[in-house]
C-alpha cells in the first residue's frame, strides 16, 4: 500500500492501521522531506479480511482513512 502526504518541512510521519475492533494491527514511522512523500506499507498480505482505520500523524496533524481489504 502506498500513502501519498505533504509536508512543509521534514518531519516524522507515524502510520498507524486498527482493525475494525479498534486494535493496532500496524505501526510504521519514517522520516518524510519538505513537499510531497510516498510511504510504502509492506507485508498487508497477513491482515485479515475487513475494515481497517489509517491514522497518519504529521507532526501532530492527524489524518484519518477507512481501508476495506
């Protein structure tokens, strides 16, 4: 899974993926640049079937998507 996000200065971005029971299943933080950024999430083949919330924290911008798998 890719996840586009833009940034105005470089930072940490924290990915975070719960399952519908609002459990982590998966945590992954990477250094993002100033400007546009692709984050590759790898290994999604071991989730189960369903309803998934992704969570990206930017610098404590918070930004929320329903993943259905």
């Amino acid at each position: 899974m890719n996840i586009t996000v833009a940034t105005e200065k470089a930072t940490r971005a924290e990915v975070e993926i719960f399952d519908n029971a609002g459990k982590l299943a998966v945590k992954h933080t990477t250094a993002v640049n100033k400007g546009i950024n692709n984050i590759t999430i790898e290994n999604l083949d071991k989730l189960a079937k369903g309803i998934y919330i992704i969570k990206v924290n930017l610098d404590g911008d918070v930004y929320t998507k329903k993943l259905i798998k």
